[in-house]
C-alpha cells in the first residue's frame, strides 16, 4: 500500500511537472519580447558607471527583480480571470506607448540638456574618487533600474500569465514562477556578458599578437551591438504589444494577411510584421491621447 500510495504521488508530480513544462515553453516564447527591451534598457543604464562597479551593481538590480516577482506572482495569482484580459491589453498598450515615446524620441527634435546635465554628473561622480558621491549615483543608478524593472517585470507577469491560460492553480503557480526567475536570471545574465565584452576586448589587445586583433574588433563592435539591441527591443515591443491589442480587438491578421495571397516568403515576412504595425499605430493614438491629457490638466490644473 504505501508503495502504491508513492507511485501514485510520484505519476501525479509528473504530470504536473509536463502540463509546467508545456505552460511554461509556451508562456517564454510569448514574453520572450519583452526580455529584448529589458536587455536594452538594463544595458544601457549601467552606462557610465565605473567597470568594476558594473558587476556589483547589476547583482544589487537583478536581486532587487526577483524580489520584485515575488511580490508580482502572487498578486497576478489572486487576480480572478476576468481580470487577465484587461491587465493584459493594458500592458499591450503601454509596450506600444513606450515603444512610439522610443521612436519619436529619436526622430523629433527634443532638448537633450537634462540627459546632458545626468551624464555629466554620472562622470563627475566618477572621476572624483568621493566614496558618498560615487554611493550617491550608484544609489540613484539602482533606483532607477528598480522603477523600470516594476513595470517591465509586471508585463512579463501579465503576458505570461495569460499566455498559460485556465490551468490548475498550481500548474500556473510553478509555471509563472519558473518564467519569472528563469526571465531574470537570462536577463540579468545576458546584460552582464554584454557589459563586460569591451573590458574583455580590452584584455585582449594587451596580450598582443592575434587576441589583440580580436579584442579590438571586440571594442569596436559593442557600440554597434547596444545599439542595435535598442532598435530589437523596440520592435520586440511594437510585436508583442501589437499582437496582444490585435487579439483582444479581435482583429485576426493572420486571415488578414492570408486573404492577400501573397507569395511564401513574403506573406511570413508581412505576417511577422503585422503586429509591430498595428503595435506601432496604436501606440501612436495612446501616445496622442496621453499628451493631450497632460496638455488638459496643465491648463486647469490650480496655479
């Protein structure tokens, strides 16, 4: 009897951990865009910082995520499903919101002075060699990190919660956990390869010989990588975002793109980017709409 008792405990944890496995690959593959704007924005706020500070820093960011998540799963747990559906296009439309500020922040002219005013302080701090003012932009570095990580951790948790669907409470419990830390730990992780690519680069070209032809190009090319890591990110954005809202406005653009008859490789490159313009239009009326709620408020606010 009790062997048949473990047996039976035994078949129950497989079957839990098959039905986690199959929620969970689907729920990564869904939030995986996210991870590429919160590659790019964590990569590139460790700017600035000293290299030996980049590593401790980014440790102190990504154990403050997880505890973020912590406090997010179980939140999104306890939400009945009515409410899955909405948080998700709320998150649909704040991607693409972020993804269109991204876009026309780099497009139309703005005043740079405050990120000007920022950067000079960051490089002041840390060619002084102040203990408390280096503590002071650290400090400010990780707070900033840690708001950003809220809302970018919060979408991951909405998409992928409603990715896994009407499951078991603890089928969804182990899945959205096992998104939440393995998302962090290959975020977190990923952004620290990247931030030490150019001190490794650098390592190279002081060895010489074939490694310093190597570590140069390593140097070179990182500007270029973060670079072209933002525009992925933003598109990522733009496709998550869009397909979320697309879905929950049921407009099906895979029989959109279907009726248009186009040739093999054309109509996957049009149904791959459908999203990302849909994205990218209705980012563009949450932008004008935001902006023109601030432009109401500044006029009635009182003096």
């Amino acid at each position: 009897m009790p062997t048949s008792g473990l047996l039976a405990l035994l078949d129950d944890v497989i079957a839990i951990m098959d039905d986690v496995a199959t929620v969970s690959k689907l729920a990564a593959e869904k939030t995986v865009g996210i991870a590429g704007d919160d590659l790019a924005v964590n990569a590139e706020g460790l700017v600035g910082l000293h290299p030996s500070r980049e590593l401790p820093i980014l440790g102190k960011v990504a154990l403050g995520s997880l505890a973020n998540k912590v406090v997010l799963v179980p939140l999104a747990l306890a939400l009945p499903g009515a409410a899955i559906q909405p948080l998700l296009m709320f998150g649909g439309a704040f991607l693409c919101y972020e993804g269109v500020h991204k876009v026309l922040h780099k497009v139309l002219p703005h005043d740079d002075a405050h990120d000007e005013a920022h950067g000079e302080a960051v490089v002041r701090a840390v060619r002084s060699d102040d203990p408390a003012e280096l503590a002071r932009v650290e400090q400010g570095k990780v707070r900033q990190a840690l708001l950003t990580d809220i809302v970018l951790s919060a979408e991951i948790v909405a998409v992928a919660l409603g990715a896994i669907g009407d499951v078991e409470l603890k089928v969804k419990a182990v899945a959205l956990s096992a998104v939440a830390v393995a998302m962090t730990i290959g975020i977190y992780g990923i952004v620290a390869v990247l931030v030490k690519i150019d001190d490794y680069g650098l390592w190279l070209e002081r060895r010489g010989g074939a490694a310093a032809t190597v570590g140069r190009f390593l140097v070179r090319a990182m500007p270029t990588v973060m670079r072209t890591l933002s525009v992925v990110g933003t598109l990522a954005m733009f496709l998550v975002g869009g397909g979320i809202l697309a879905h929950g406005l049921g407009i099906h653009l895979d029989h959109l793109v279907h009726d248009l008859h186009l040739p093999g490789a054309l109509e996957w490159l049009v149904g791959f980017l459908a999203p990302g313009v849909v994205g990218f239009v209705l980012g563009l009326v949450v932008v004008a709409v935001v902006e023109a709620g601030k432009a109401v408020y500044r006029r009635v606010k009182p003096a």
